[in-house]
C-alpha cells in the first residue's frame, strides 16, 4: 500500500476532509511515483478524517496541483515534527 518513506527532513503531512479524497490522492500519487505513506492524522492536528499522505515536500507543488484538478481539496500542509 506504501511506497519508499520519505527523507525525514522533507517529510510533510496532507490532510483530507475524508477517506474516500485519501484513496484518491493516493491513487494520483502512485501515477506519479511519488515516495509517500499513508498514516493516521493525530487529533491534535486535525479532527478530520483520521488518515492523511506524508509525502516528500518538494514533491508538493506539482501534486498539489494534482489534487486541485482532480476536484480534491486538501487541508494545510503540516511539517512532521518527530514527535508525530
């Protein structure tokens, strides 16, 4: 279901309004042989759907863009913090 973890300092956090929008963004970052994960989003960021894509953040601009085309909104992006 995942791909290669990203680098530990580029890592970011996309949050979605449901499950259904992580299948999908999942889906659009496969196509785009992205390194992410999926992984449950702490209540403390976000009391949405309870799992979000942590993906490499320079990677983040063109999958955006991926996103807003397909119709999927996403939340803030939050920088992991070793604590998560």
């Amino acid at each position: 279901m995942e791909t290669e973890s990203p680098k530990a300092e580029n890592r970011l956090i996309t949050i979605y309004r449901c499950t259904r929008d992580v299948i999908k963004a999942e889906a659009l970052a496969r196509e785009q042989k992205l390194s992410f994960r999926i992984i449950p989003v702490p209540r403390s960021i976000s009391p949405l759907c309870g799992m979000a894509l942590e993906l490499d953040g320079r990677d983040y601009p063109d999958f955006k863009a991926r996103l807003e085309k397909a119709g999927l909104e996403v939340q803030p992006v939050e920088k992991k913090s070793p604590s998560l």
